[in-house]
C-alpha cells in the first residue's frame, strides 16, 4: 500500500490517502493544474504514477499537495 499525508484544504484536516492503483489517466488530471516549474523539478521522478506522486508531494509538502489533490 503506497499513502501519502496532505492537508485539507478547505478542513485543514490532516489525512492520510491510499494511492495504490493510481493509474496514468487520474495523475494526468493532477498534471494539469501542476505548475510547470514544479513538473520540470520532478522530471523522472518515479516509474509508476503513484511514485510520482509520492515524490510529489515530498517536494511540495502536504499543504501545497493537499490543495492539488482534493482540490482539482
């Protein structure tokens, strides 16, 4: 099982979020909204899209993600 800790952004909840079996087309909507610095910064940062992730949110920190992904 592969989790990642973010912040709510509307709650400000702290919560933890199963992201095993996130697949290529659910990580494309998060891409989207990424700024482009942050994607050339994480450039080949995992092989599956749940590694990428992961490395994601290590590089932005749970609040920054946290707005991302429940926020897209």
């Amino acid at each position: 099982m592969t989790t990642i800790t973010i912040i709510n952004p509307f709650s400000k909840a702290i919560g933890e979020r199963d992201i095993t079996g996130l697949t290529q087309a659910e990580l494309d909507a998060y891409l989207n909204v990424i700024d482009d610095e942050t994607l050339y910064a994480l450039e080949g940062a995992g092989e599956t899209p749940e590694e990428w992730l992961a490395a994601y949110v290590d590089h932005v920190g749970p609040e920054q993600a946290g707005i991302v992904i429940l926020g897209s």
